[in-house]
C-alpha cells in the first residue's frame, strides 16, 4: 500500500505554515514571557526598595565601629527599618562603597526606601553623638559596669550585674561606640555578641587542647592580669599549663586581687593566706570563675603557648619578666630583681 502524504499545518487563515514560522512564533512567546517575567520581578524588587509599613521613625539606630555591611543589612531587617536584607546589601555593595559606612547612631524622621537609607549610612548622624567607650583588656564585670555608669545616662549598674550573672569573661574587652542613651541589657547584648563574634572562629583550636572553652576563658583571664604583652603572656601560659599538668598551684596573685578588689602591688603576705577558693597558692587548679575579661592575645596565648622548662616567673621592679626552672633560681630572681 502506498502511504498518504503528510498534511501540511494550517494557520487559521487555512495558508500553510513552514518550521521557521513556527519557530519564529515560539520566539515570540517565549520573549513576551520573559518580558512579563522581568516586569514582574521589576515590580517586586521596588517593592523591596520601598520601606515597610512598620518602618521605625524617630527611633535611634545604632551602627557600631566594625560591624560589617552583613551585619547591617541583618540588624536593619530585624529592626524594621527594610524589606529585605538581601536588596540592602546588593545595594550598598553595588553603588557605595561599604568601606565608607559610618558608624553612628542614626534617626530618621520619616519612612526611607532602601537606597535613600544606603545614602544615609554613607554620611553618618554626628548630630546624634556616640559615646566611644572602652572595655579593658582584663577588666572585671564589676569594674566595667562602674565606669559605664558615669557615660551612659541610662545605664543601671545593679541590672548589669545582675544581667551578667556568671558571664564573666565573656563581656569582651573592645572599643565600643554606643548612643548615650544605652541600657545595661543592651550593652550586655553588644559585649555578648562580640564575643562569639572574635572567639567564635577560635573555638576548632580549642577543641583540640585538653581544656574546655571556659577553663581557657579562666585561664587566659589570669594571665591579662599577670603578664603585659603577647611574648610574655605565651610563655607564662606554658608555665601555667605545665603547674596544672603536674598538679601544682597557679601560684597567681592576680587570683587574690580580684576577689580583695586591691591592686597588686598592694597585696602583702597575709592576703595570699587567706582562705578563698580564689586563692592559688592554697588550691591547685582554676578558680571557680574567670577573675575577668580577656582580649584575643591572652587567649590566644592559652591555645599557642610558648613552651618551655620553666615554672617559674615573676614582674621585676624594671617592668621585665625573669622566669627561672626551679624554686633555688626563682628566690635569686627575687633577690636581684624585686628588692
């Protein structure tokens, strides 16, 4: 049997239509698709420039010294000042430089669109002064809560104390710029955050030592009060990490300043006496808690110690550090060197 000839496609009009019409059809709706597609996600995305309903006037925004434009983007989505942080962030980096953001405490007297707000962060509120306030290295709770008290109008001392409850060494020593008007859960807030910010990344080290993260808190804590500079503090932690190997004291007078409230060079014979699970010449090991806040290098210095034979050391009346392998040295040390 002979087959039938294929029929030809008509187009309405009944004229047959060739492949390149077909295609040049399909083309057509395939462009018309992707124009509508564009037009739609152009709409939607100055929907997400556009501020939301409930964007926050009047209402102080802080951008502190190092945050990141991530940080930002996050902290202004959470707060209600965008839609996304996403837009705010592709914003700041495609058309500013995010080097040239400007920490400062911001209040906007009316709803802005996410470009205008990245125009904003650009220039800085000085009229909406921060203060800049420092968290020692090694300074305690109780210390930093003092001072925070005479610059921030409402910061109360007892709420932080009682907020930061078993923090210690945890409130991370840093230079802070803060609105005036900071309470003590936010500067709470901000010296926790820090903290897993800066100690986060050193947490893979420390899993590898044979401490736990608080017991190298505890003891970085010691040395930002027994040493003075990075060389110093890693070789004094070998020497601490060598006395808790062996089962010997700490031996550590800044363990007794912290619970006296008295500077080291006032502590005499008798303080060292005293009954306290503070004091390290009495009880071997860590004290219950860290005697206060370490920076990165006495933490540092916990998990890269500089090794040695040494097991003891002392602060001469020149300000240099003596160490000596045994007790017959460390007395000549004393000798020539404190008195």
């Amino acid at each position: 049997m002979i087959p039938a000839p294929a029929l030809p496609n008509y187009t309405d009009q009944g004229v047959p239509t060739s492949p390149l019409r077909r295609a040049l059809k399909r083309l057509a709706y395939s462009a018309l698709f992707l124009l509508a597609l564009a037009l739609v996600g152009g709409l939607y995305l100055q929907h997400l420039i556009t501020p939301p309903p409930s964007f926050p006037t009047e209402t102080e925004l802080v951008i502190a010294e190092g945050m990141t434009t991530t940080d930002i983007a996050d902290q202004l989505y959470a707060a209600g000042f965008i839609r996304s942080p996403f837009v705010l962030y592709a914003i700041l980096a495609l058309f500013h430089d995010p080097r040239d953001l400007k920490a400062s405490t911001y209040i906007f007297s009316q709803p802005l669109s996410a470009t205008d707000l990245a125009a904003r962060l650009m220039l800085g509120d000085y009229g909406n002064d921060l203060v800049r306030f420092i968290h020692y290295e090694g300074e305690s709770r109780q210390l930093l809560a003092e001072r925070a008290a005479d610059v921030l109008r409402d910061f109360d001392t007892a709420e932080f104390m009682n907020i930061t409850e078993g923090l210690e060494g945890k409130l991370f020593p840093d230079t802070y710029l803060v609105p005036k008007t900071f309470t003590a859960q936010a500067l709470a807030d901000l010296l926790l955050e820090t903290y897993e910010t800066r100690v986060g990344p050193l947490r893979a080290a420390m899993a590898k030592t044979n401490l736990t993260e608080d017991q190298i808190i505890n003891l970085a804590s010691i040395l930002e009060r027994e040493a003075n500079s990075p060389e110093s503090k890693a070789i004094v932690a070998g020497i601490f990490l060598r006395r808790l190997e062996i089962g010997m004291p700490l031996q550590a007078d800044a363990t007794m300043e912290y619970v006296l409230d008295k500077p080291l060079n006032e502590l005499v014979a008798a303080d060292l006496d005293r009954e306290s699970p503070y004091n390290t010449y009495l009880n071997p090991g860590l004290p219950p808690t860290p005697i206060g806040n370490p920076g990165l290098t006495a933490i540092q210095a916990v998990l890269e110690p500089t090794p040695s034979t040494y097991l003891f050391y002392l602060t001469g009346n020149d300000g240099e550090f003596y160490y000596a392998n045994t007790y017959e040295q460390h007395k000549v040390n004393i000798d020539r060197y404190l008195r």
